[in-house]
C-alpha cells in the first residue's frame, strides 16, 4: 500500500474512520432501542453500566451524527477525488490500486448505511411515537 498514490491511501483511510465514526451513531441510538425492542432492558442497564460513556452519546446525538456526517462528508469528497486518480503501469501495483478503491468504496458505502439505520433509529423512530 506504501506505493498507491496519496489520494488512494487517503481516501481509504478516510473510508475507514467513516466507519468508525458511524459505528457510534449505532452505539448511541440503534442499539439500546434494540435492546428495549427485545425486551432485553437488564441488559441495556448492565451494558450503561459497564459502559457510562453510551449514557453522554445518547444525550450529545446531535454531535455525534454531525461529526459523522462531516467525515462522511469529507470521506465522500475523498472518493470523488480519488476515483479518477491514475494507477501505476506495474500490474501488481494496477491490481492494488483497483483493489484498494474497491474496498475504500466498499467500506464507505457501508459507513452511509450504518449512519442511515442510526438516523431512522435516532430521529425518525421517534416521531412516530
């Protein structure tokens, strides 16, 4: 990977902590309305006890999805940007560089479909009440 071009590399790892910030769209949202859902409610209070740091996530939602949605941001600018990028002529370094921009793509399509289940979860859901 130390060869692909600095808009590969910075396109994947800005994939990577898009996934990482919308994983905690889940953990704040998602997951205890889950938890209730199934009737698991002990196990919601164990996990906030063991965990108090989910208590100040559910609380700051809004700071959570808008940092999500910022790096979303900056990691879909990112893919735009590095989706025209050129590959090396080497077909070792081509096949790299193609499969790098798969999984980068790969892993930011799944960090957008993380960020929308914890946005039905954490406002939609809720109107419905």
């Amino acid at each position: 990977m130390s060869n692909l071009d600095p808009q590969l590399r910075g396109s994947l790892w800005s994939a990577l902590l898009s996934i990482f910030t919308s994983s905690s769209t889940l953990l704040c949202c998602a997951l205890p309305a889950l938890l209730v859902t199934l009737g698991a409610g002990a196990t919601l209070a164990g996990l906030v006890s063991a965990v108090p740091q989910l208590v100040w996530l559910s609380a700051h939602k809004g700071l959570v999805f808008g940092a999500a949605g910022a790096m979303l941001a900056v990691a879909g600018w990112l893919q735009l940007r590095a989706r025209n990028a050129p590959c090396p002529i080497d077909p070792q370094l081509a096949a790299a560089c193609a499969r790098t921009r798969r999984v980068s793509l790969g892993v930011y399509l799944f960090s957008l479909a993380i960020y929308g289940v914890g946005l039905v979860f954490a406002f939609l859901l809720p109107l419905l009440d």
